[in-house]
C-alpha cells in the first residue's frame, strides 16, 4: 500500500478548508465547523497528515474518529455526531471535544489513516448508472453480460441490477428487493430503462483494497465513511449489504492493470463486457489512465467490443473536471468512441441525463 503523504501543514490547511466550503457546507454542519478549525490546528494537521498518499486526508480524518466512536469508544465528541445521538449537540461546540478525541487516541487514528482507503460504496450512485447500462444493452450484441467493476470497494454496486429505482415517471428492477433508490430527473429528459431480458452472467469487483463485508470492521468501515448527519444513506448501506449477503460476487485484490487483462483474456465467448466504474479515475494519475485505455484499444483490436462506463470527476483520459459527468466509452477494432450521457448528483440523488456524444448525436 502507498507511503503516507506527508504533504507540508500550509497544504493540508488548504485541503481543510477547501473540504469545508466545497463539501461540507450545506451538507456537514459538524464536518463544516470541524474542518474549519483542523485548518487551524498545527498538531492535529501533523495527525492529518499520516494518510496515505492519493487518499484526501479530510475524509480520511473524520472517517477514522467516526469508525472509532461507532466502534463504541466514550467520548463525550459522541454527543455530537447524528449517528450517535438522537438530540446532537451544537455543532459550534465540537471543536474541543474532537481535538481532546483525535489526541486521546491518536495511535488508534495513525493506524487507521496508514492502512485504509476512502473507499465509500454509495449505491444511490447505481440510479445514474442505469440509464447508462441501458445504453449499453441497446449496443451490445447480447442481453447477457460479463460485468467488472474498477474500484469495487465492497462490491455492493455490482449489485445494481437486484434493486429498485424510482425516478418519478418511471420505475425499474424488483419492489420486493426492499432497497428503493430515488432519483430525481432534472430538465424532464427521460432516462432509458434495461430491458427484462439483460442477464449478468458473471459479475467480477476489483480494487487494490477490497473489503469483506464478513468481516465487522470493513462493515463498520464503511459506515464510519458516511457523514454523521446523513442517515438515509447509513439505512442505505445496511440493506445493500443485508442483499450482498444474499448475493456475494467475487472481488478480486490488485491494480486495474495487473487484473484486467487476465479476466477479459478469460471472458467467456458471447458475453458482452461491461466495465464500470464510480469516482475511481480521479484516484488514479493521467498517466495510468492512458495506459488503460490503450489496453482496451489493443484487446478490441480481435473484434470484440468493450463497453466502459465512468462516472465522476475524472474521464477515462484526460485531466479530472469541475462537474459529476458520465461517459461511456466504447472500444471496437483498435479505436475508441467516447459519448458524455449525464451530469449527476455525487452520491445519487438526480440525474441530468444528456445521452448524446462530441458531435452531438446519441449513441443509440
């Protein structure tokens, strides 16, 4: 795993700063009074800065001290937190407590910040992907499909087709799933919907850190990445893995590059590939990134076409943008089309479905 970032007090600052005003507020009332302060705090920045390198050390601070106070640590900061108390405490007064916290257990919080990964699995985000994997169907050559995730994390996204959406004109996948996504249509274009008959026959999640949902500190894990306030997402999360549970698929341990090219050597004949991934790319450099598309370019080079969904920040190449996009990027002979379907919410929500490409024209 990477050396942690050691990156210089004036840098992790900004970083906190930036966190609060561009995240955090509106969202986050304690995260937002929190990172202001952290900004300000020479010895709790010098804590900060044990995250490991390409991780945001923000999320990964307030992940940590969240991951210990659900693990049942007593601390009066716990009166404080949504997910802790039903009548929280004024999030003006938390600074204290959380300083008091960060320094009581600090060896507990280096550990967490040299060993895990911001590696939140927001399923709300599978409402945005929909659309996108309807497109998809309508251009493969199949109704059934072999399915890899880059940046699985947990693997509950490659479950997305055993859930229920509701995007108020329309609705798709089984109601007696018990997980309902809602998702807001902006601008009244419609979303195209799978078809009854797509089947994925072989669902395949990678990541350089997989978590095991058997295993009670990856679950809380990924719980203590949820920001406090945001419950709806925490109910989330435990139906999507109480389904997980239900219906495990594999993960698989390594970097993209090292991974991919053996499972899509051994796809079998007459599946489409779908590849996918959400708020991965930005994780990774330009570089890396080139380098994955020209593996997919040489792989399609036999005829068989690759489908690649990506949504977030970052594009498949190219530097990370100012908006939420997706794209689906197709590979077929050598060469590569690349169409922007959506702007979408960063954990779900909405969708401002665009479905067209470069020039224009929509790849239906």
């Amino acid at each position: 795993m990477s050396t942690s970032s050691r990156v210089s007090h004036t840098d992790l600052a900004r970083l906190f700063d930036q966190f609060a005003l561009s995240e955090a507020r509106g969202a986050s009332p304690l995260y937002f009074q929190l990172a202001q302060e952290v900004a300000k705090d020479e010895e709790i920045l010098e804590l900060a800065s044990n995250t490991l390198r390409s991780q945001p050390p923000p999320n990964m601070l307030f992940g940590a001290v969240h991951f210990l106070l659900l693990r049942g640590i007593t601390h009066p900061l716990s009166n404080f937190y949504s997910s802790l108390s039903d009548s929280p405490a004024p999030a003006a007064d938390a600074y204290p407590h959380f300083r008091n916290f960060c320094l009581a257990h600090r060896n507990e919080i280096k550990e967490l910040l040299a060993t895990r990964l911001v590696q939140t699995n927001e399923v709300s985000r599978c409402s945005s992907l929909l659309p996108a994997f309807a497109v998809v169907e309508r251009l493969s050559d199949g109704h059934h499909w072999f399915m890899v995730d880059i940046g699985a994390s947990a693997g509950l996204n490659l479950n997305w087709d055993r859930y229920s959406y509701d995007f108020g004109r329309s609705r798709w996948g089984p109601v007696e799933s018990g997980l309902d996504l809602v998702c807001e249509v902006r601008r009244g274009n419609a979303v195209p919907l799978p078809s009854p008959a797509l089947r994925i026959d072989s669902r395949v999640g990678i990541d350089i850190n997989p978590l095991d949902l058997g295993e009670a500190d990856d679950r809380l894990w990924l719980r203590a990445l949820i920001w406090p306030e945001q419950r709806e997402r925490a109910v989330r999360l435990s139906k999507a893995i109480e389904i997980f549970q239900r219906n495990p698929v594999k993960l698989v341990r390594g970097e993209a590059l090292e991974v991919l090219p053996n499972l899509l050597n051994n796809a079998p004949p007459g599946l489409a590939i779908c590849l996918f991934s959400s708020f991965t790319l930005n994780q990774i450099s330009v570089e890396v990134r080139d380098l994955l598309a020209a593996f997919l370019r040489e792989f399609s080079h036999d005829g068989r076409k690759v489908f690649f969904l990506t949504l977030g920040g970052a594009t498949l190449s190219g530097e990370a943008g100012q908006e939420i996009e997706l794209w689906l990027n197709v590979f077929e002979r050598g060469s590569i089309r690349k169409h922007r379907l959506a702007l979408c919410a960063p954990h779900g929500g909405w969708v401002d479905w665009l479905g067209r490409d470069d020039s224009g024209g929509r790849p239906q």
